[in-house]
C-alpha cells in the first residue's frame, strides 16, 4: 500500500525502534511507497510514511530492496556532499563514505551482511541516519 509520505520534523527527529516479523507489511508498504515516487526518490526510512521501525529501502539499479535493522559495520573513505530528502525541504551538507559495510535482515527477516559502495552506499547512510532521528 503507497502510504503519505511525513513531513514533520519533530517526528522525523524521533530514533525508530527495532524492527520484528510482526512489520514484514510496514517493509511492504515502504517498498510500495518507494515505487511510487521512483521520479524524485532513491531510498526510505519508515519514519518517512510514519512509523517508527527500524527499516530502510533504496534502490540498488532497477531493483527496490528493503533492509530491515541495517546496521553500518564497516565505513572507508569518507568524502564531503550534499543531500536532500522527499521529507524535508531544502538540501544540507554532510560527510558520506565512499565503502561501507552492512548487517541487515532481508524482506523475509533472513541475517545478510553486505558491502556497498559508491551511491549505493550513500543512500543507505542517508536512510540509516532517518532512522536516527539524523535529519537530512
């Protein structure tokens, strides 16, 4: 289901909670919403559509994918950029890394550990940051 997407930088700023099997649709929905709004938008947090779950999807070539608790492990080479986000307007500079390396569960809550890199990585620092309460 394509949920509204949240604005309201006083949630936003608010740390999401681990995520159990019980949010397997809260994934689904994100990855709906995602889909959605493929025109300006290359990841998100669940904080994004309103919930509080330590979730995040992003776009990884053609594909959407959902990384459920990502926890960054491993960062190489950062470099300094400039992002913006579907939730908040305007855009802020911030340091990135170029290498990363991830723990996360997939859609079906199975235990991956990954390297990114590149744009990849950078949208899942952005998202991982969300789930923060980090604001972008």
């Amino acid at each position: 289901m394509i949920r509204e997407i949240m604005h309201d930088p006083m949630f936003l700023s608010q740390k999401s909670e681990p995520a159990t099997e019980d949010d397997k649709q809260i994934a689904k929905d994100l990855l709906d919403t995602l889909r959605a709004h493929l025109d300006g938008c290359v990841g998100m947090a669940a904080n994004m559509i309103g919930v509080l779950k330590n979730i995040i999807v992003i776009c990884v070539g053609n594909n959407q994918v959902a990384l459920i608790n990502p926890i960054i492990t491993k960062k190489s080479k950062p470099y300094p950029t400039e992002e913006g986000c579907l939730s908040l307007p305007g855009f802020k500079k911030t340091i990135r890394y170029d290498e990363i390396e991830v723990e996360f569960q997939d859609i079906d809550f199975k235990p991956k550990k990954k390297k990114f890199s590149g744009w990849t990585a950078q949208i899942i620092q952005h998202e991982i940051d969300h789930c923060n309460g980090i604001l972008i």
